[in-house]
C-alpha cells in the first residue's frame, strides 16, 4: 500500500495543481507528424527534411519521371538516384529536383544508384535517414531555410566517393531538361555553380554553393556525356556531373557536405550558407528545425484520445507549411516576376510556389486564422509580383507565370484577406491588379514573353468582358472557366466595395453571375454551350476526358456545383432548396462509373461521382447546410475525414496540392469550412476533438469544445457561440478573431 501511495501521490497532487491554459504552452506535437503520409498512392508528398515555407526541401529522388515522380520520391520505390535540395509538395506536374548529390563506395564506371530496404529507411520532422544495401554507407539529411546539410557515414576501409550532379533533372519524359550548367572547383573542400533548367517553370536559375568537412580529390567531370581531360576554371556545358573522393577522411568519421542555394547569383547561395550554416553541427541544425516546427504547429492545440487522428492532423498541419516557399536570399535580394534582381524592402518576403487554383479554398483561408501576418505577407507578394510582371500569378513557381490550371484565382486569397480586415494591403492596387488580370488586353504583354501571354491572359476573359458565354465549339475547358472566373469576378467586386467603387462592384457583381449561362434546366447540370447557342452533344454527366473537354480534371457531375459565392440563386434554378438538397442526394448517391478512354486521374476519392481527391468537390458536402439540411454535410464530412485520410503513406487520397488536401482536413476536423473565400463565414460541420485552442496573433484564443464527442455521436445538436444558442450553423471570422468560444454539443441522431 505505501508503495502504491508513492506512485499515486504525484498524480494525485497534479489533478489537484492549477495548470496553464493550453493557450499559454507549447506541446511536443512533433511526434504526431509522419512525413512518409502521401508518399504511396497519388499524394505525391515527399519524405525529406524542410523548414517551414523554406527555400530548401531536402530529400530523396526515387522516381525521375511520371506522374507519380511529380515530388521526386515514392513510397514503392527501393533506389536512390541521390539527394536532390528542391521539391514540389503534393503536386500534378514535377520539376525542381535540383542540385543532387549521392554518396557511394566501390568502383562504379556509370552513375551510382542506390539501393534501400524500407526498414532501414526513417523520416521526421527536421531529419531523413537510409543505410544503402548496394554501398556501405548511411546517409543522414537536415536543412535550415536556404541550405541543406548532409551527413554521410561510410563504412570501414572503403573507397569513400560522392557524385555531385549539377545537371540532375526531374521529368525528362515531360520535355524538362537544361538550358546550361557551370561546375568550378574553387578549392579542394568547395564547389560552387550553376544549374539553368527549362521545365514546368520555363526559366529556372539555381546557384549553389556546396562546402565539404573534408578535402576531396576530383576523379572525374563529365561535361555532356563525356569525361573532361583539361583543368577547367569553370567547367561549362547543358549538363555536368562529378565524381569525387575523399581519401583523407578517417575511418569512423562521417563526412559532412553543406550546401547553400539562390535564384540570384553564386554570391548569393555563398552568403545563404555562411550565414545559416556557419558550423558543422548536424544535431543543432536538426534541433533548430524542430523548434520551428514546434512552434507553428502550436498555433492549433488539439484534444483527444484518438492517436492516430491527432498523427493524421498534426501531418496535415505539417504539410501545409510546407507551400508557398520562401525565394529570397538572407541579404533580401531576390529574382522577381521580369527575371530581374530586386532588393526587398520593408521586411518584406518574396514567396513561390503559389497553387493558388487549389490552396484559395482552404489553405490560405486557414492561414488567415492562425497566421494573419504571413497571411498579409502572401497577399501583398502577390500584389507585389503583379507589379513586376503586369498580371497577377497562375501557379507562379520560381519566378515564372506557368500559368497552370483555372482563371485568376489569386484574387480570391486578395478578397478573402480584405474582407477579413487584414492590415497593411494597399487595397486600391490589390482592385487595380485583379481588374487587369481580369480583362483580356495581350497587348499589356511583350511578344517575347509568350508563356506569360497565353497561359495566363487567356482568350476565356475576352467572351466575359463581351458579355457572353464561353462557346464550348471553339475553346476547351469552357465550363471550369466560365464558373471558376464568375466566382473570381465575384471576388472582384468584393473588394471594390471595400475601395467603396461602388460602378466597379456593379459591374463584377454581374459577372458574378455568368454562372448561370452554363446551367441546363433540362438535364440539371452545367453544360458546355456551342457559339450558336445549342447545348454541346453527345453529352453524358459521367464522361472525363483529360485534355480535350469542357471540364478541367472532372466531369459535369463535379463541376455543377462549384457556385460557392451564390448558393440561394443557384438553388433556385432548382426550384428551390429541397429541390437542390434533392439533386445533392444524387450525386453522392449514383454510380461511380468515370467514362471515357482518357479520364482524369485526378479523379479519386469517391462517393457517388463526388471526388474528394480533386479540389472542385471540397466544398460540395457543406451546401447541405445551405439547403437546411445541415445533418448531411455532417454525415459526410465524418466519412470523408475517417475514409480519406490515415497514417499510412497512402493516406492522402488524391494529388496533396501543396497543403490544400492537408488544410481541408486540418480545418474540418477542427468542425468548420469555409466555403467561399471573400465572404467571412464558416459553417459547423463534423468536429473530430474534444478541444481545439487557436492562439491568436492579438493575443486572444479562438476555442472550440465540443460536448458529448464520439464516433457514433456524429451530428450536431445545439451550437452556443460565448453562451449564446445560434439559431443556424454559421459563424463569422470576428468570432474567430474576438476570441470566442464555440461549444458545439454532439448526438447520435440527426436533428433536422
């Protein structure tokens, strides 16, 4: 009894101590992330170490071409080709993959490939680890912001080598490759140059600065194919590699390669290196990383006794930190939209990476609650990027307009910011980008910057700016861009009403409903229209074709419904709501059948024809609410959160789309959406956790408790906002940002 006693007694004294608020302390939540989750199936994530939003995203390159290559990396996969300093989190399209480098032993006359066993193979936060089969070496990866830091352990009496490919490229298959490559032995322990690449982004410089622990003897520079047999200052050529050894480093001790990168200039990636890494310490650099990570992903305290839901959350926060990256150098110098040198000024950063077609409808929403200044930070870069090159981005992606995927989605994160009341953006220049950016005047853009004038200023803006619909006959995609830009167009007026233009507000206002151009009362869906105004035929709901069709990525099943800025008129082309809660029903109800010999792949996730796996369906399940009859979106959104994502590699169950997947969970799982951004509102939804703490930049906590929580206690009962019953299942975002408490109460029935 006295034994059991002195075990008891301090449990017994904490119970009875006063704790801090959760609000006011930091919990090792790292554990809770696993970066293997959506590295299988199609997530396309990656395993390597990354800081948040760093310029650096270290990791392994399995896989060099196909979709799923898109991060560099599989999850199915046992070779290595090396360890390569960029990577796209979660995307459809691969590039980057720069400046690999890959540790070896033996005599290898070819480029050394790796071989691994997925037991010998370890991710975390901050860190990556493999031990090869084929060599005898354990390689160990850690970054900070502009850097990575390499740690190669070879075995005992081994012929200690490395490759250092400069010209190292993803998706070859895809028409990537280098424009020109420079390699210069600076001594015997630094290399430094260039890797100058044409891909997914059409004019990609990265220089590197690369510094080793110990000298290295040069065995051999392959400049195009073929082995160098002069000393070079600079060896130059579209694509270059090296063989190097290190004879001098004694048995036992690891060798240790830090390398720093820039979009700038050599000077640049030499001086992100020397003020990021000026030590060799590789557990300090991993222990820094942690402690960054530590603190963003407290920005969201979470309760409950589910483990495995609080790995799959804490992964999804992780994942969307990840994207947009910062491209700036330590000295603030950075390569703007015109491919020019620019030096910041203000404290402010310049950003790449935007996915803005998938990250407008959660992530930066999401953002906007627990980060408001990077949120800010965001929005005026894009500004800031419209500036320099004349339109607002499209997917920008190193200083580049690829202009992937639909409309003009940035002014969706502008308006969703100001109606938001974020500080600090200059909002008659945010109106005047957006109404550029939404007009059709090519004349704006230089005919030697081709990409810029076709991929983003697209012909679809000349049939809005005439008033018409979008003629199915004689351009593609027809039906995506005509919803996607009347619901930008509604952006548009959001934030001339807060210029107070009120002619502009009109205007788009009206645009805001070309939706309705594209409805067929008939067959119920939004079909594409020929010039002559004939509905397009043969026309079958299900059919997906991914590159020649009226649907991007989906089909009309999908598309229908994306009017999340007027969901009452667009119920009553129904009839009205319980019509169009009817035509809801149907889709998640009919089969999952996907026609056609060239569907999209991005088409996963299913339940009925609604694809969670693609980023047009993600606020599908919340219209429910919006036809009264709340207690279905809560039915899916808990089958969505408990089908679609686990803690396996395969746990994402479509593209990740740089944190848009992870942020639609991150903020569902809290209990609420928001399903259209430029209009301030959530609706309650499905709440996975006891308890949910936002601390927020004004030094007040948004707190959620949810009352009677349980698997089987999935649908909302009553909901109280600071004591007061709310009569529907919405709140606003100064609910958020005054600090309230939201107590939703659970059961296991529905209450219609």
């Amino acid at each position: 009894m006295n034994r059991l006693l002195s075990v008891l007694t301090p449990f017994l004294l904490l119970a009875c101590t006063p704790t801090p608020q959760e609000s006011e302390v930091e919990r090792d939540v790292l554990g809770y992330v696993d970066p293997f989750i959506g590295t299988g199936f199609h997530g396309h994530t990656f395993p390597g170490p990354v800081m948040p939003h760093g310029m650096v995203q270290l990791s392994p390159d399995t896989k060099l071409n196909g979709w799923d290559a898109s991060s560099g990396y599989h999850y199915s996969d046992s070779t290595i080709y090396g360890f390569s300093h960029t990577h796209l989190s979660g995307t459809g399209i691969g590039d980057m993959g720069d400046i690999l480098v890959l540790p070896f032993t033996g005599e290898e006359k070819n480029k050394p490939i790796a071989q691994f066993k997925k037991s010998d193979e370890r991710a975390e936060v901050g860190k990556y680890a493999v031990k090869f089969t084929n060599y005898d070496v354990e390689a160990e990866l850690a970054v900070t912001e502009r850097a990575g830091l390499h740690k190669y352990t070879y075995g005992a009496n081994q012929n200690k080598q490395l490759l250092l490919d400069v010209g190292h490229i993803l998706q070859q298959t895809w028409g990537h490759g280098n424009i020109s490559n420079s390699l210069e032995i600076v001594n015997d322990s630094t290399v430094r140059g260039l890797k100058h690449s044409r891909g997914w982004a059409y004019d990609h410089k990265v220089y590197f600065h690369a510094k080793f622990s110990s000298p290295f003897q040069v065995d051999s520079i392959i400049v195009d194919g073929q082995a160098s047999n002069k000393i070079e200052d600079v060896y130059k050529g579209q694509n270059i590699y090296s063989r190097l050894s290190f004879p001098s480093l004694s048995i036992g001790k690891p060798l240790l390669v830090k390398v720093g990168i820039s979009a700038v200039d050599e000077k640049g990636a030499q001086t992100n290196l020397e003020n990021e890494l000026p030590h060799w310490d590789f557990e300090a650099v991993v222990s820094q990383t942690r402690e960054k990570w530590k603190k963003e992903l407290n920005r969201i305290q979470v309760r409950t006794a589910d483990e495995d839901v609080l790995t799959t959350f804490y992964t999804s926060l992780y994942h969307s930190m990840i994207a947009p990256a910062l491209h700036q150098d330590v000295d603030g110098r950075y390569r703007g939209m015109d491919k020019e040198i620019h030096q910041s000024t203000n404290g402010a950063i310049n950003y790449t990476v935007y996915s803005l077609w998938d990250t407008f409808r959660a992530l930066h929403p999401l953002m906007t609650i627990i980060d408001e200044p990077k949120s800010i930070a965001y929005v005026n870069n894009l500004i800031l990027k419209y500036d320099e090159g004349g339109l607002l981005p499209k997917w920008p992606l190193v200083s580049n307009y690829t202009g992937t995927m639909v409309g003009y989605p940035a002014v969706a994160n502008i308006a969703d910011a100001i109606s938001k009341k974020l500080p600090g953006i200059n909002q008659q220049l945010a109106l005047e980008a957006a109404i550029t950016s939404a007009s059709y005047r090519p004349e704006l853009v230089k005919d030697s910057d081709e990409p810029r004038k076709s991929r983003v200023m697209t012909p679809y803006n000349k049939y809005i700016i005439e008033g018409r619909f979008i003629p199915s006959d004689e351009i593609t995609a027809s039906v995506s861009y005509g919803l996607e830009n009347a619901y930008y167009d509604w952006c548009i007026a959001q934030i001339a009403q807060a210029v107070r233009n009120d002619s502009v507000a009109e205007q788009f206002q009206k645009r805001g409903q070309n939706y309705r151009h594209y409805f067929d009362s008939e067959t119920g869906f939004m079909r594409g229209k020929n010039a002559d105004g004939s509905w397009r035929e043969p026309f079958s709901p299900k059919h997906s074709d991914h590159e020649h069709s009226d649907y991007v990525e989906g089909n009309a099943w999908q598309w229908t419904w994306f009017v999340p800025h007027d969901i009452d008129g667009f119920s009553q082309l129904y009839g009205g709501k319980e019509q169009f809660a009817s035509k809801l029903d149907s889709l998640f109800t009919t089969s999952s059948e996907i026609e056609g010999e060239n569907a999209s792949g991005d088409i996963t996730g299913l339940i009925g024809q609604y694809a969670h796996g693609n980023e047009p369906s993600h606020h599908i399940a919340y219209m429910y609410t919006y036809a009264n009859q709340g207690w279905k979106t809560q039915e899916l959104v808990n089958q969505i959160l408990k089908e679609f994502y686990t803690s396996q590699p395969d746990g994402i169950i479509g593209n990740e789309d740089c944190g848009q997947m992870s942020a639609w969970y991150v903020m569902s799982a809290m209990g609420f959406y928001q399903v259209a951004p430029g209009k301030p509102e959530y609706v309650i939804g499905r709440p996975l956790f006891d308890t949910v703490k936002i601390p927020l930049e004004n030094g007040k906590t948004f707190t959620i408790l949810t009352q009677n929580n349980s698997p089987k206690n999935k649908y909302v009962q009553s909901v109280r906002l600071n004591d007061k019953e709310l009569e529907e299942l919405f709140f606003t975002h100064d609910a958020i940002r005054n600090g309230s408490t939201l107590i939703i109460t659970m059961g296991p029935e529905p209450k219609k």
